[in-house]
C-alpha cells in the first residue's frame, strides 16, 4: 500500500511526467534526425544517378571519339583534308545578312543610317549619358 500512495502521489507524478516529456523529446529528436538523414540520402541516390547518366553519356562520346569515322569528319571540317582522289572545293564566306534584309537595309533614309553609324560609334557610356540627360534631343531626332 504504500507504494501504491508513493507512486500517485503529486512530486512523484510530477517527476513521472516530467521523464515522460523527456524521453518523448528525445525520441522526437531522434525521429526528426532520421527524416532529415533520409531526405540527404534521397538528395544523394539522385545526384549518384545524374552523375552515373553523365558518366554514360561521356563515355559513348568518348568511344564516338575514338573512332575512325569522328577522326575523319574532323580532319575534313578542322583541317580541310580529303581522301585520296577526292577534290576539295573551298568556298569563300559569305556575309552573315541574307539578301532579304541587306535590301530592306539599303531602302532605309540616308538620315536614319547616318544615325546609326554615328549612334555605333558611341561608347556605351555616351549612349547611356545620352540616354539619361540628352532623351529630350534623342526624341527629336
């Protein structure tokens, strides 16, 4: 009987509760490691598969590489090089407009492209200062 009355009595019950509170807080911690210790294996299983798939991916162009046909392109295209009985045509480069917009440019006012070969002349500091301060002269030009 008296340790029925011990045991259910206020200090004791209170210190029952009190170790109650704190296994339940560390069990709570616990818990809360374990999803954030789960949550960075996750993050790293899919970094592991992302680097695995680039991995994959540099070796098929590693073994691309090395073979005679990509030794041959390049050697073609880099070096201008051809087989044995093949003639090589080189061509000259052409200007990066096409006809289409090199007429709509020609058909524009004299004014118009006289602005904007002064307006390309410009350092950028004397275009954003023009901006800036001269947008009254700007609008009327």
């Amino acid at each position: 009987m008296n340790i029925k009355k011990l045991l259910i009595s206020k200090p004791i019950l209170i210190l029952e509760v009190l170790v109650l509170g704190y296994f339940a807080f560390n069990v709570g911690q616990e818990m809360f490691k374990k999803h954030n210790i789960e949550t960075e294996i996750s993050h790293l299983e899919n970094e592991i598969n992302k680097l695995e798939k680039d991995k994959n991916d540099l070796n098929d162009l590693l073994s691309y590489v090395q073979t005679d046909a990509f030794v041959e392109q390049e050697a073609r295209e880099k070096l201008n090089l051809a087989k044995a009985g093949e003639s090589l045509v080189l061509l000259p480069e052409s200007d990066a407009t096409p006809e289409g917009e090199a007429q709509t440019e020609n058909s524009a006012t004299p004014l118009a492209a006289a602005n904007q070969d002064a307006s390309a002349k410009k350092s950028n500091l004397a275009k954003w200062w023009q901006y800036f301060f001269e947008h009254e002269r700007l609008a009327l030009e």
